[in-house]
C-alpha cells in the first residue's frame, strides 16, 4: 500500500489513514481505563485518581524519549539504532522479572 500511494499519489495519504486507525484504535482503551477507575476510586478521590491517570501519559512519554536518548548516548555512542535498542532492552528486563516472580 506505501509503495501504489507514494508511485501514485503522496506518502502524506498513507500517513493521514495510519494516523486515523491509531485514533481508532486507541480510542476503544480512554473510556474503558476511565469506567474502571470510576468503579475502583472512592467518590471523594476519583477526580485526583482521574487526573493522575491522564497526566501520567504525558510525563512517562516525555520521560521515555529522554531515557531513550541517555542510553542511545551512553550506550551506543550516539547512533540512533540504540534509541530503539535501549528501551527494549529494558522492557526484556522488566518481563523477565515479572515471569520470574510472578504469582502462581
């Protein structure tokens, strides 16, 4: 499908339906994340839960390009390849700790 829109047409048509099956997508998890902390939070505390919740995506995305950057840095000497390593790496790291002391 890249290859007929960018012989054809532009790459930006590829980019713009992309983008809209993300929104799609994505947009199945807002409401349901929001109902379960409305049935878990007291009434009192919900509107702080809620706020958390949505500014955490926030800050851990600007958090992760900036731990991504320090380990394509330190590890990997700059090259970029090790922005996409790093946070893998560590992601590797964290299930193998979670399979490993998981409850049976």
């Amino acid at each position: 499908m890249g290859f007929v829109l960018s012989y054809f047409g532009s790459v930006m048509g590829l980019l713009i339906v992309l983008w809209g099956l993300n929104g799609v997508f994505q947009s199945v998890g807002g409401p349901a994340s929001y109902s379960t902390i409305s049935r878990w939070a007291p009434r009192t505390k919900r509107g702080r839960y809620l706020g958390f919740w949505n500014t955490s995506h926030n800050i851990g995305g600007a958090i992760a390009g900036g731990v991504a950057l320090w380990g394509a840095n330190v590890f990997f000497h700059g090259n970029v390849i090790g922005m996409f390593i790093f946070p893998s790496v560590i992601a590797l790291l964290i299930w193998y700790r979670n399979i490993i002391y998981r409850k049976r």
